[in-house]
C-alpha cells in the first residue's frame, strides 16, 4: 500500500507536536515555523499553522452516532486499536467513545472518534478480519 499524505490546519504548533508526537507517538520529520511533518503509522500528515480554518463541522448519522464529516484516521489491527484506546482513556475527550460499530454485519469494526487540540477529528477503527474493509 501506498502512503497517504494529508495537510491539515491547527491553532498551535506546539500543541500538534505533543499531540501528534508524545501522545500519538508519531515521530516528527521536516518542520519550519509554519509546519510539521508526521509520520502517521507510515503515512505523512502535516500540522500547518492555520488557526482561522480550524474548528469543527458538520456531523452525519452513522450507526446512531454524530460522526464528523470531516475526519481522517487510521484503520488498525484489533490489538494496535485495543491498546490505543486504553492510552488515550483520560487523555483525550471522544466524539464517540470506543465501541464495536455493526455489529454481526459485514462491516464489523471497532471505532472511536476524537480530536486534536485545534478541533481536527480522528477516527481510529479496526476490524478483526482485515478482508473486511470494504465488505458491502
């Protein structure tokens, strides 16, 4: 698979790089005074200083459940998502508290939704059964 790569606003640098850095555990590479490169689970997402595009957005329904409409995340195996949720618990304020989303349908996963200090949502899912990505 190939890396992604997403740029994406915040308020604060410092405040990206110990969300993104110490608490995500994303390795930091380039940076200048008006950005920072992360290595996002081998995928590159850049902070860059924006504060008047951040903020939060719309939602849709999903599974019963205000979803962001705007959101980007990561899809996991089940352990990485399980002990991810467990170092985030206190850390971070959800939008959708870790569950299992559809369950006993094709699309099974395991979810949670929060956000950056600058209102970016993230979604973090994993699915048992990794074929199961796009399954209808």
């Amino acid at each position: 698979m190939h890396p992604f790569h997403l740029a994406f606003p915040v308020h604060d640098l410092a405040a990206a790089r110990s969300f993104y850095g110490e608490l995500l555990g994303c390795p930091e590479g380039r940076s200048s005074a008006e950005w920072i490169d992360f290595d996002f689970y081998g995928h590159q997402i850049v902070a860059h200083l924006a504060p008047e595009l951040c903020g939060g957005g719309q939602t849709n329904k999903v599974d019963g459940k205000g979803v962001p409409v705007r959101h980007f995340g990561l899809v996991l195996d089940m352990e990485s998502w399980q002990a991810l949720s467990q170092r985030l618990e206190g850390k971070v304020d959800f939008l959708i508290e870790p569950y299992i989303r559809f369950k006993g349908e094709p699309g099974e996963q395991a979810t949670m939704f929060f956000t950056d200090p600058s209102g970016n949502a993230i979604e973090i899912k994993a699915f048992a059964d990794m074929s199961r990505l796009f399954a209808k």
